[in-house]
C-alpha cells in the first residue's frame, strides 16, 4: 500500500512540476520569444523603408510587420510592430491587424488586437489608457496621430460582437474619417471577452 502512494505522490510531483513549466513557458518563456521577434520585426520593417529602391506595400502579407506603433502613455521608449493577420502566430510576432479592416489614414476602421498577457505582453497596461490618449502609427510614408474617445476598460464585448470593426463601429454608415479600434483580452487571465477603445484620426505627418 505504501508503494501504491509513494508512486502516486511521484506521478502527481512530476505532473505538477510539468505543470508550473508550462505556465511558465506560457507567462514569461513566450514574452521571451516574441520580444525577440518584434524586434528583428522592426529591425528589418526600418531597413526595408530606409533602402534606396523601397516600393510602397500597398497590400500587407500575412504575418509580416508593416507599420510601427506608439502609445506615448506607456513611455517614451514603447513601440511595437504591427503585422498582417490576427492568428495566434501573427500576434506571437506583435500586435496584429484584422486583414479585413482599413489601413492607417484610409477612410473606415484600422483595427487591431494584442495580448495582454503571454508572447511578449503588447498590450499589457491598454486598460490603463484614457480618453484622449494618443496612438501613433508609423508607416512608410507618413505618421497618423489618433484620439482616444474613451478608455477600454469602458467597453467589454463578446467574441461574436463584431460590430467592433465595422467601417463606422455601431452604424450602417459609409465611413468619411479615419478611425481606428484597439483590441484586448478583457481579462489578464484566459477570457473570451475583449476589451475595445476607439479613436479617430487628429493629425497626419508625411515623411520627407
């Protein structure tokens, strides 16, 4: 008998000890990774603007970075790499643009998404922001400034809420202005509602 329960006590040790690696590949081993990978994103996203014979993307590839993003509330030193795509393996290399929404500075809705926790934690503090609060996005010719309308932690929706990245979140409207949606886990731990802020464009910058 005394065996029977000193083999269990092992079985559930190591269980539990494959557990805890788990948790901590998810929380701390995948931030390691995807930092890694947003960097060497952006690296090569610069470089590629900064060559002599750069064509203008006019269409993003899947899983590749194609604009930069900047919130100056989380510091001055924050920017982040947005791809094409919001897969798990687009958002394992930055924050990810749903394929189907606007690009920066167009007419319509430049929507995107980002882990709050695990694969590098992009946007950890987005419940932190206000209204008012600016995001700047970065692309190839030219720098749009977007407006915070209110906080995320305002607004909580389902998965099936889609209305989120219409054109004109909410309305049947034909979109007229730049707008753009920031997307989130709603909570730090595992959950299918997403928190959402919107914005709208204040400024545009063209790159000489």
């Amino acid at each position: 008998m005394r065996g029977v329960v000193r083999g269990l006590g092992i079985v559930f040790l190591v269980a539990g000890v494959g557990l805890l690696g788990w948790v901590g590949w998810q929380y701390f081993g995948t931030g390691i990774s995807s930092n890694h990978q947003m960097g060497k994103a952006e690296d090569s996203l610069r470089n590629q603007w900064k060559a002599p014979a750069a064509k203008k993307t006019v269409k993003p590839s899947t899983g590749k970075a194609f604009v930069v993003l900047r919130i100056p509330r989380f510091g001055a030193d924050w920017e982040k790499p947005v791809v094409e795509g919001v897969d798990a393996d687009d958002l394992a290399r930055g924050i990810g643009h749903y394929p189907h929404t606007q690009l920066p500075g167009q007419p319509g809705n430049f929507a995107i998404a980002g882990h709050r926790v695990t694969h590098g934690s992009p946007f950890r503090k987005l419940l932190d922001l206000r209204k008012g609060d600016q995001v700047i996005v970065e692309t190839q010719d030219a720098v749009y400034t977007y407006e915070l309308d209110g906080s995320p932690r305002d607004l909580t929706v389902k998965p099936t809420d889609t209305w989120v990245l219409d054109p004109v979140p909410g309305k049947r409207d034909a979109p007229t202005t730049s707008l753009i949606t920031l997307t989130t886990c709603q909570d730090l731990f595992h959950s299918p509602d997403r928190s959402v802020a919107f914005g709208h464009l204040v400024k545009v910058q063209k790159k000489s």
